[in-house]
C-alpha cells in the first residue's frame, strides 16, 4: 500500500519568519491567497506551536470558532468536518487556525497532511520562527518549498544567519537549497537595506530572495482583503509563489 505522505499533490509551502514580526503571517495568506485567487484548492494552516493568528489577520469571510485541535481529535477526516472547521477569506483560501488549548502535536500534523493530500488540496503553513520543533517532523519529511521571511532592517538582516544556521542544521544543503529569502518592507518611507549586498551574500546558498514590497494595507493591522491590496503587493506573491512552485518542481532557474 502506498503512504500516504509520499502520494504527489499541489504545491505546499512552509513559511518561516526570520524573528518574531517578520511578516511571516501576512506572507502566508498572500501566497495561500494567490493561489485561490487563480482557481487552486489552498489551506493556510496555523503551525505554530500554541496557535497565531493567521484566521484573525485574514478570514474576511467566515470566522470559524473551531481549530485544527479540534479538526484532527477523532483521527481521519470527513468532509463536511473539513469545511465545517475552516475559515475562509474572500479570495477562496480555508484557514485552519490552532485554538491554542494544547501544544502543537506531530500526530496532528501527520493527519492533517493525509488528509490534504486525500483533497488534492495545497497547503501554506505558517511556522511562525520556530523550524526545529519535533511536531514539524511531517512537514519535513518531503522536499516542500521554504519561503523565509525577513523584514527590510539591518538588525532583521543580522538575525537572519541564525535562520539559515538552523534550516541547514534541521534539513542540511538540500534545505537550505529549497529556501526562498523573501524580503518583506514594513517601512512606508522605502527600502532601507542593499538588497543588492543580501544577493550576493546568499548567492550559492539559497534557492534565490524576492521582495514584498511596502502596502499600505497590511501596514493598518485589520483584516487582510486580498483585493484591496495594491497591485504591486499582489505581483510580489504572485512572484514568491512562482518560485516556490520551481523549488517543488526542481528547477534551478530563475523564475
């Protein structure tokens, strides 16, 4: 019998935040929306370890009460249970946020990937900063795309060599390999980091670094539209997106 886990499916992300507040959140949704937005069946889910707020940022359809605790307690999935405990935004993305009423388990996430995977459906996971807990083991186990998320700071830029330290202690070359940077700009006033001097100190070690650029409406803090962000801001995801779908597919080249 085939495992389940290693059965092809859409592309799934895994998005790491350099620190805390690096935008690894709002980028999950604007990777999760994307994808929606163009027709494909997507789950933002909530991996972090006592649950964030990737249903509060982004459900601007339905906020659901239920969370992935809950969803994956009696073991496989039904359908109508699925749906019934995700949150949706507008763009057509589900949300299965954590409650928070227990630490994240592996035994949830194995079943959760069974069951995606069941669906055709893809998944972009928000880690939060955290990559090395043991409840990600089913996450990791397969070559999924990493976008890596850092804010434009200097101070940001600095921590983001721990970031990559741990990828590669946790997945070795072939993860740090399959790692887009993604540079996010929460400073309405420009870039305030070379990105330039970031390329060409990466150059080599990871997949390639894009750019989210500054939008005024994540910078408000309210629930994330997807349409009202401005069209540069879409074209940026639209862009880490591509290049995480070359990272699953194998290819080296530049999208």
């Amino acid at each position: 019998m085939t495992d389940p886990l290693q059965q092809a499916l859409p592309v799934s992300t895994l998005v790491l935040g350099a620190c805390g507040g690096a935008g690894a959140t709002t980028t999950t949704l604007g990777l999760a929306n994307t994808e929606a937005a163009r027709g494909g069946a997507v789950v933002a889910v909530d991996a972090t370890p006592a649950g964030g707020d990737v249903a509060e940022r982004g459900a601007d359809a339905v906020l659901s009460v239920s969370g992935l605790e809950q969803l994956v307690a009696a073991g496989p999935v039904a359908d109508d249970v699925f749906d019934e405990y995700c949150s949706r935004t507008s763009a057509g993305t589900r949300i299965l946020n954590r409650i928070g009423n227990q630490t994240a388990a592996d035994r949830e996430f194995h079943t959760l990937t069974v069951a995606l995977r069941a669906r055709r459906v893809s998944a972009v996971h928000d880690l939060g900063h955290r990559l090395r807990a043991a409840y990600l083991a089913p996450l990791l186990a397969t070559p999924t795309p990493i976008v890596l998320v850092v804010p434009c700071r200097a101070d940001a830029f600095n921590r983001l060599r721990s970031a990559l330290q741990s990828i590669g202690d946790t997945l070795g070359e072939p993860g740090l390999a399959r790692t887009v940077v993604t540079v996010s700009n929460q400073d309405s006033t420009g870039w305030q980091v070379d990105l330039d001097l970031l390329r060409e100190y990466l150059g080599g070690q990871v997949w390639g670094v894009e750019t989210i650029p500054y939008d005024e409406h994540l910078g408000m803090g309210i629930v994330i539209e997807h349409g009202k962000l401005a069209p540069e801001t879409r074209a940026a995801y639209q862009r880490v997106a591509a290049a995480a779908t070359a990272v699953a597919e194998g290819r080296k080249e530049r999208v």
